[in-house]
C-alpha cells in the first residue's frame, strides 16, 4: 500500500525501513553521521521546507517530512492492516 509523507510524496509503505523524530534524531550521533552521510551522497529529500518533524528512511532515501512520527506510524501500520484484510 501507499503511504504520504508529505509535499504530495507517496511511497510503498514495505519500503519504509525506519520513520524517526528530527528532535530525537539530532540527539544521536549515529543518526546524526547517518544524516550527513545520506545528504553528501544525494539521497537526502527535504520535503519540510523548514518544518522538519520525521526521517523517513527507505532503501534508496531518506525523506526529510513534515509529517509528524506518530501521524506517518498510524498511516503505515493502517496500510498494513488493510494488506492483512484484503
């Protein structure tokens, strides 16, 4: 199923690897490292515009959302719910 992630992005929710507060994000230095690393290979996409809420990571970017964690967790797990029924 899809999800949106913001910005008029939607993606395959069985791509979604990870979804992570910014807040809580930027108290990790991994997840900082992890961050950078994404944004000096190109695979970071701000969809923000400076109202950064979530990372969400797939395989092939990490999406910068305005999308809070716990609305982007909710969608995801209603779309695999609806995977399950149908």
């Amino acid at each position: 199923m899809l999800v949106h992630i913001g910005n008029d992005v939607i993606i395959r929710s069985r791509e979604v690897v990870a979804i992570l507060d910014v807040r809580a994000a930027a108290l990790s230095p991994i997840t900082r490292d992890f961050v950078a690393y994404a944004r000096s290979q190109g695979r970071l996409r701000d969809l923000a515009s400076g109202n950064e809420k979530a990372y969400v990571v797939t395989p092939a970017s990490v999406f910068i959302s305005p999308v809070s964690v716990t609305t982007l967790r909710r969608r995801a797990m209603f779309q695999d719910d609806e995977e399950l029924h149908h």
